[in-house]
C-alpha cells in the first residue's frame, strides 16, 4: 500500500538530490549530460569566488530580515487582537490572514506596483506628505529592504494563524492569576504569553528562515537579482546559472543546490534540538 507513495518519493525527491550530487562533480553539455570529471572544482569556486560570497551574504539577510518582520509582527497582530471583542476580533482574524491565500507571484507583483519608481503607490504616499520616496528597486540597499518586506508581508499570514491558533491553546488559569496578581497587559504578555509560545516562536523562526534561504519568486518579479546583483538569493543564482545564461552550467547549479539543501538540513537539526529544549 505504501509502495505508489515510496515511488513517488524516490522519483520527484530522492533520485533529483542523487542526480544533482553527480552533477555537482562534472561539466554538462547544453542538455544537462555529464562531459567532464570536475571533481571539487565548483565547490572549491563556491568558496572563493566573492560573488557567490556575496549571494550567500544577501540570502541571510533577506531570510534574517523577513523572519524578525514577518514573525514579530504577526505576535504584535496576534496580541493585540486577543484583548478585541469577539465580532471584530474574526473580522480581523480573516483580513490579517488574507497574505496566506496569496502566491507567492501574486504577492510579488502587488509589491513591484507599490514600490515602482515613478508611479508606485508607497512613493505617491509619501509625495503627498512632501517626503522624497527613495529609489526602492534602484539602489542595492532599498532594494535588498524591499525584497525582504515583501517576503515577509507574504510569510505573514502563516504565522499569524500559527500564533492564534497557539494563543487560544495557553493555560487560562496562568492568565487569570497573572490578572489577579495585578499584572499589566504588557507585563502578561512579556513575562507570561511569550514564554508560554517559545516553542511556536521557535517553529516560526525555524520554518520562516528555510523559506527565506529559498527565497526565488519576490527576486525574480521585483528586482530579476538587480542592482548589479544586489538582490540575487542562492535559488535565484541557481536558476540563473542552469537556465538563464546562453550555456548554462548545470554542474555548479547542482552544486548551489547540495550548498542550499545542506543549509535547510543544518537549520532543520538546529529546530528539532530548540524545540526539544522549549518542550
């Protein structure tokens, strides 16, 4: 019974890793088949080339930036509306929510129209205020920033659920006798909710940042790895080295592609032991 789900998981999951491993250790022909033994040799480029240095440097910090943003703005969202009456509380609920319904492609098209240069809606905003928009898609910074915001704002509506979902699971009698101990709205939520969802958070923090480490299709539509490679993330130099250049080299992408699974894996392990010290 288990074997039509064994087969689909050694064809679409196990053997892709086996072939992108044998890969990674030669140089392809336009079709993708083996020519030369290369060895460690795009490994060894992984390492010194300080181009890749520096796409490995800007996936960080995307998934950096898109976790703290997504997730900590999810625990405010989700706090704030635990004290709202029970009507707007599910109005809200399903409006905040709404980023989880969204592709990852929608989203991202949402966001290179309000951050366009000279018509994008967040620049009109702030001419209305008399404020300058800066350069979001132009400079590698702002655009570095834009790209993480709109990840996050993509992310959001997952951890926003997730913590809601936790909240209603606390221990009321913890609660109630940190009210009755006079605690504030703000002392309860530091000093007792927080601690109380450490193994949501850390579940949140965990998955987020293996999204943000794969982060691909925000890349792609607002900024196709630009200014000058400002904003190019591990997946999108994947891509670009396997299918977007003129003879596409399809041993150092199965390369980045072991680099970047053995990143999720790192990263995986990590979550497990936090979440079994949060236990």
């Amino acid at each position: 019974m288990a074997l039509p789900c064994l087969a689909l998981l050694l064809t679409f999951a196990y053997w892709p890793v086996v072939r992108s491993a044998v890969l990674s250790l030669y140089g392809t022909d336009l079709l993708g088949n083996p020519t030369r033994f290369a060895g460690a040799d795009h490994y060894v480029e992984l390492v010194t080339d300080p181009a890749l240095r520096r796409v490995l440097l800007t996936t960080g910090v995307i998934a950096a930036l898109s976790v703290l943003l997504s997730v900590g703005g999810a625990l405010a969202a989700a706090l704030l509306l635990r004290r709202a009456g029970r009507r707007p509380r599910a109005v809200l609920s399903v409006v905040l929510s709404l980023p989880f319904a969204y592709s990852a492609a929608a989203a991202s098209a949402v966001f290179a129209g309000l951050f366009a240069p000279a018509v994008g809606t967040v620049n009109e905003l702030l001419a209305g205020l008399g404020v300058g928009g800066p350069p979001w898609l132009q400079s590698p910074v702002w655009a570095v920033l834009s790209v993480s915001v709109a990840t996050a704002w993509y992310e959001f509506g997952f951890a926003f659920l997730v913590l809601l979902a936790a909240l209603t699971q606390l221990d009321r009698e913890v609660l109630e006798a940190a009210a009755l101990d006079g605690a504030s709205e703000l002392r309860t939520a530091w000093s007792v909710i927080i601690p109380m969802l450490r193994p949501t958070l850390v579940f949140l923090v965990v998955t987020g940042t293996i999204s943000g480490l794969q982060v691909f299709t925000q890349v792609q539509v607002l900024t196709r790895g630009g200014p000058a490679g400002a904003t190019s993330t591990l997946v999108h130099e994947l891509y670009r080295r396997a299918f977007g250049e003129a003879l596409p080299d399809f041993g150092s992408a199965s390369a980045l592609a072991l680099v970047l699974l053995a990143l999720v894996v790192l990263i995986t392990a990590v979550q497990f032991r936090l979440l079994r010290r949060s236990a």
